[in-house]
C-alpha cells in the first residue's frame, strides 16, 4: 500500500514534474494538490494565474484542490498561522508527507523544514539537487508544455513573459538565466504534459507590469477577459 503524500501546487512547470515524478513513484501516491490564493486577486501568487485555471489544473490531473486563502497584503504571522490551521486538517486527514518542487535553494528547504517540524508531516523533494538544464530539457522532452506568466525584468528581458517553455526558449535563456528559473526569474502556467489526462485549453490576454514583475494574463478559452 502506498504512503499518501500531498503536493504544494504552485500551478508551474517544477510543481508538474513533481507530480510526474510522483505517479510514477512506487512509495507515494498523491492525494491532492495544495496551492496558496491570494484572496483580493484570486490568482495563485507571483504565477498570477486565475483560480479558474488551477482548477482546471486538478482536473486535469484527477486530484483533489486544497485552496489555502491568504489576505492581501499578508504579514509573515498571518501566513504561518494560516498554514498551521491547514496542517492541522492534513493531520485529521490522516496524511503525513508533503512534497514540494524545490530544486536547490537550501535557504527555501530549510523555511519549509522549519514550518513543518513537530507538525507530524514530512517534507518530501523530489526534485532536489538535480542539474536545472538537465531537468529542464526532461520536462520539455516529455511533452510538458508551460506558458512564462511572469518575468522579473531585472534578472530576464520582459519580451520572455507569454512565452512557451520550450527548446526554443531554453535555447534563447541569457546564461546567467537558470533554465528553470529558480532564482526568481520567471514563473510558468503548465497546461498540457504526462502528468494530465487532457491539455487545458487557455488563450493569452494581456501583459501588465505590477510590483516591479512583468505578467502575462492567461483566461480558460472560452471566457472573455
């Protein structure tokens, strides 16, 4: 019988693979996906993407969406207690592992060891330490198709933002520039790949620069923005 494990969804590439990596796991099998909202947008944070879409994210994958709400702005206290309450209803769930997509930030680790210590859950990462450019070309390789959603200007030029995570950009990425973009460069929308049982249908809206990141909108097909 297989441990189950929830995933910290942040509706990206890295969060995807994680969960690839996952269904194909004989120790974990995902119960659900975990995402943070940011309640006076309704958009999962810095991804900016609508709630719309994450939900259609779970469906593709077939699994259960936990949306933990947050305020806006959101003190570091208001978040963790937030976080605890959710923690609390994982426990009653009878589910004690988490997995997350970090790949090599020790100091994001670290945070997310710290927060779950004595809680009962254990941090899983199943992506960790793995070469990025490695990682990155996998993802591509294996059909998982992702939109640039945000673009931090000072790290990545804005004319990325909106665009496909593809050959073609990993081929364009400066080389200061991680190809999966764990500095903070970018962020990404998957909406086809191995790990969902059908593409999600989305077109491009517009790009707004807000808070110093540049973002792409992106609305479900059929809704008009």
């Amino acid at each position: 019988m297989k441990t189950p494990i929830l995933l910290s969804w942040s509706s990206g590439k890295d969060s995807a693979w994680t969960l690839y990596q996952l269904q194909q796991s004989e120790i974990y099998e995902v119960a659900g996906l975990v995402t943070t909202v940011n309640q006076a947008f309704e958009r999962v944070a810095m991804h900016a993407v609508r709630i719309a879409l994450l939900r259609a994210q779970a469906d593709a994958a077939g699994l259960p969406l936990h949306i933990i709400e947050l305020p806006w702005p959101c003190s570091n206290e208001e978040y963790e207690q937030r976080m605890a309450a959710f923690i609390a209803k994982v426990r009653e769930m009878g589910i004690g592992h988490m997995a997350f997509g970090d790949l090599f930030l020790e100091d994001v680790r670290q945070y997310r060891e710290q927060q779950l210590a004595g809680t009962g859950i254990t941090p899983v990462f199943p992506l960790w330490g793995q070469p990025t450019s490695e990682l990155a070309q996998s993802m591509v390789a294996a059909g998982l198709q992702a939109v640039l959603t945000c673009v931090d200007p000072g790290q990545l030029a804005q004319e990325f933002v909106g665009r496909d995570f593809d050959a073609g950009l990993l081929d364009d990425l400066p080389a200061a520039v991680d190809p999966c973009g764990e500095n903070g460069e970018f962020h990404s929308f998957v909406f086809a790949g191995p790990m969902f049982q059908h593409a999600i249908p989305l077109r491009k809206g517009q790009v707004v620069e807000r808070d110093g990141f540049v973002f792409a909108d992106l609305l479900p097909a059929d809704e008009v923005s």
